[in-house]
C-alpha cells in the first residue's frame, strides 16, 4: 500500500471528494447513521489526512488524524475506514499501524485517544489501546473511548 498524508489545502478537489464521498457511503449509508459527517475539523491547520493507495491508484483505506485538544485532549485518530471493495485484505490494521506510527511522527511524547465502535475494541487492543470509558451510543452505534500510551 502506498501512503500520502495531507493537510486540508494539500488535498486535489478530486481526492477531497473521493475520500468525502467514501466517508458519507460508510459512515452515513452503509451504517444507516445520518449524522453531520462534515464537522469542521477536516480543514483544521494540524489535521491529517491518511490516505491509503492500492499499485493501481484506488483508494483503499483513510483515516484522519487530530491534535492534541481538537477532539481529545490527546491526539487521535478517527474516520477511520476500509473501502468495501478491499475489506477482507488486513487493509485495516495496516492502515492503523500507518496512522500511529503518523501520529508519533506528528505529535511525539502523546497519548492517542480514539472513540471505537465497540463490536472493533478487540481489534484496537491488539494495537496497543486500553478501554478508558464505558460503552456509549454514539449516534445510535455503541462505542468505547480508548487510550493508546505514547511510546
């Protein structure tokens, strides 16, 4: 897999409306959810985009990555998904060992914290995050927040 990641202004209009358009499939159709999938931190000066690129230059996987104090007062990592045509591949778990090693990389000395659909929780403690709240709906989906120790 092949890695890009960009800030908000480094994105083509094309690969923002690529990774808009997947984003809004899953987490608003595929899930059934509809919520504000556009929430103001995408354009944000320190966020990340982490985009994951098969050899013949289809988008894979994306996760964004966030500051410290935007969403947490840790950095996290959240959007996090797998294109549905390339599930099944271990996409996912490349794509997360990608983005804290990015976060590191970024924010070095942090803690990452993300909000986890709670069904992924086995999933994200084998990378490293610890269970630090009880499960909650969030926009009707179960969900733990997580806290992975800086290194």
């Amino acid at each position: 897999m092949q890695w890009q990641s960009l800030r908000f202004e480094e994105l083509s209009t094309q690969t923002l409306y690529e990774l808009l358009r997947l984003r809004v499939d899953i987490f608003v159709v595929e899930q059934q959810c509809p919520y504000p999938e556009l929430d103001g931190k995408d354009y944000h000066p320190e966020v990340r985009h982490l985009l994951g690129y098969d050899d013949a230059g289809a988008l894979v996987a994306y996760a964004r990555q966030l500051p410290p104090g935007l969403s947490y007062p840790d950095a996290s990592i959240g959007r996090v998904l797998v294109n549905p045509e390339f599930r099944k591949q271990r996409a996912g778990k490349a794509l997360m060992l990608e983005a804290i090693a990015r976060c590191q990389q970024y924010w070095p000395q942090q803690n990452i914290q993300i909000g986890a659909q709670l069904y992924l929780a086995d999933f994200y403690q084998s990378l490293g995050f610890t269970p630090v709240s009880n499960s909650y709906l969030e926009d009707g989906i179960p969900h733990i927040d997580m806290l992975r120790l800086h290194d």
